[in-house]
C-alpha cells in the first residue's frame, strides 16, 4: 500500500493555544478531531500543500511556517506520512469555510473527543517548552546555580536537567531535590542525567540518556522514570531514540562550544538535514544563545537547549 503524503499545521496563538479542526460529516472519521491540512497534490511541494490546504479550509494565508514533526501512521484505510508545521503568523480571520468544527486548545488541558489517534504523540510534544535548560553547577558553584535557577524559573523556564558529572553524589542527591522543590513551585518539569536510581529515589520527572546509554539499550526505561529524552551526534544516535519511542532528543554540538571543544560542529545545515522528516522533537545544543530560538525552530527543531544564557527565558 503507497504511502500518502499529508501535510498539518498546529496553529499557535501567541498566549500557546493551538487550534483543532472536527471532520465535517461524509468524511471519513467524521467527529473526530485533528490538526487542519490534507493530501499533498501530484507536482505540489508541502510548503504549497499546506498553504493552500489552510487557506480552503480557515480562510488565512499563513507566514513563516516552521517544519516540525513528521509522522508515519497506519489507518484501516491507508497509511499515511503526516508532515506537521508549526504556524504563528497569519493574515486573515480564522473561520470555517468547509463546516468543520474549530476549537482553540491548551496542551496541558485537551477539552474535545476523540481525536484522531495520529495525533496523540503531537499532542504530547506540545506539552514541552521550547527551552530546555541544563545546569552548569560545577562552572559557577551551587549557590550560583540554584539563584539563576531560580530566576530563570520566574521568568518563564518550564524544563530543566541535572547534569552535574562532577559532583559527589550525596552533594548531587541534595542539589537535585532543591532544584525539584524549586522546579515543581512552579510547574516546572526537572530531568537527571543519566542516573535512573537517582530519578526514581527524589521523584525527578524524567531521565535524560546518554548518547552510550541510549546506544546500550533495547527498550526505553520503565514508564516508572517518567519523561524520557535523550543525547544525539548522528545519525545512528537519532535513529536508536527514534526505534525506543523516546519523548525527544538533543542534537549537538551545532556550534563550537566550550564545553566540548573536541567534537565537530554540525552547523546549521547538516543539523536541519538530520532531523528532516524526523519523528521526535529535536532541541538543538552547542554554542546557542536564546536569540537562536527563532532559527532553530526554522531549521525543524522543537526548540534549544542552553547551558549558559538562561535567566531570560
């Protein structure tokens, strides 16, 4: 059976809602819910599919369209191959032109059923930020650390992940739960490095992997550890979190960077090139700054990762 290919677009307001569309009846799955765009046409780029698949059914010309996700899933009927773009601009009023439902949705708060199960993993990657911070205890001593945490938290940081190689363990089991104390006052989503004994003794929300761990395994970890990302160089490493199922992954180094001074940088091409047609979100590391958010995401990532630059997310 041919693969179709479809292109989706996850509308986002400014204030991070994001729109879904209900099948009008005489479609196939009518009722059900998903994110508007259709089949790309013969001699059509996706690009050209998704503008004119939003402008027949909202009415708006978009701008600026990110790549994002794109997924393979197998219906009763077909199997198709859903390329997702994130859109923030537009011209026009957002309106029904083919008698389909629209509702604006919260990622953390979904209030219409049943969607199209296709969708159920893009659900999940909008429900993390687009920054993905990581401490640098070690650099600039404890204290430091957890008052720039802590700043960082009021403004805005919602995801965070121990990664402290140096640090005794009594001393990293302490800071670890003060940054979780910290983290979960306001929301915000904590993952340890590489050390799931760790995760499961304080309550982390998550476990960052190794790129060696991440190659040593068959299975993703227990769904006990919660979150699960992990770090990539290639694109082995890409492929082996894409087999496990993985929540997303951090692709590095894209820019020289002082903490691994020995790797090759990507560069902004070859790392758009990896992750094309990738099925996971992808934060992009190495050398970035939070200026660097906008190209990121243009390129397909899902959002960076920083080590230094944080209190102002």
């Amino acid at each position: 059976m041919p693969i179709i290919e479809v292109v989706a677009a996850v509308i986002m307001r400014p204030n991070g809602q994001f729109l879904l569309t209900r099948r009008p009846k005489g479609k196939i799955y009518s009722g059900y819910w998903e994110f508007p765009g259709g089949k790309v046409e013969n001699n059509e780029s996706l690009l050209q599919a998704l503008e004119r698949e939003l402008w027949e059914e909202l009415g708006i010309q978009i701008r600026h369209p990110y790549p994002w996700i794109t997924r393979v899933f197998s219906y009763s009927h077909a199997t198709v191959r859903l390329h997702f773009f994130r859109v923030v601009e537009w011209e026009g009023r957002v309106a029904p032109q083919e008698k389909q439902g629209l509702f604006w949705q919260w990622p953390h708060q979904i209030a219409v059923s049943p969607v199209l199960p296709a969708n159920g993993p893009i659900l999940q990657a909008l429900l993390l930020p687009p920054l993905y911070a990581i401490t640098q205890a070690a650099e600039i001593g404890i204290e430091p650390a957890l008052k720039q945490i802590e700043q960082a938290l009021q403004n805005g940081l919602r995801l965070l992940q121990i990664r402290e190689k140096q640090m005794a363990k009594d001393l990293l089991r302490e800071f670890s739960r003060q940054i979780l104390a910290l983290a979960h006052d306001y929301q915000a989503r904590v993952l340890i490095n590489s050390d799931m004994a760790l995760v499961r003794e304080i309550g982390a929300d998550g476990v960052h992997l190794t790129s060696s761990q991440l190659m040593a395994l068959s299975s993703r970890p227990d769904p006990e550890y919660g979150l699960c990302g992990a770090s990539c160089h290639n694109t082995e490493e890409l492929f082996a979190a894409q087999q496990l199922g993985l929540d997303f992954v951090v692709l590095s180094p894209v820019q020289p960077t002082l903490s691994h001074p020995e790797l090759f940088p990507l560069g902004w091409r070859k790392f758009a090139a990896l992750i094309r047609d990738y099925p996971l979100p992808v934060y992009a590391l190495g050398g970035l700054r939070l200026e660097d958010l906008q190209i990121a995401q243009g390129m397909g990532a899902h959002g960076i990762a920083l080590m230094r630059g944080i209190v102002n997310p």
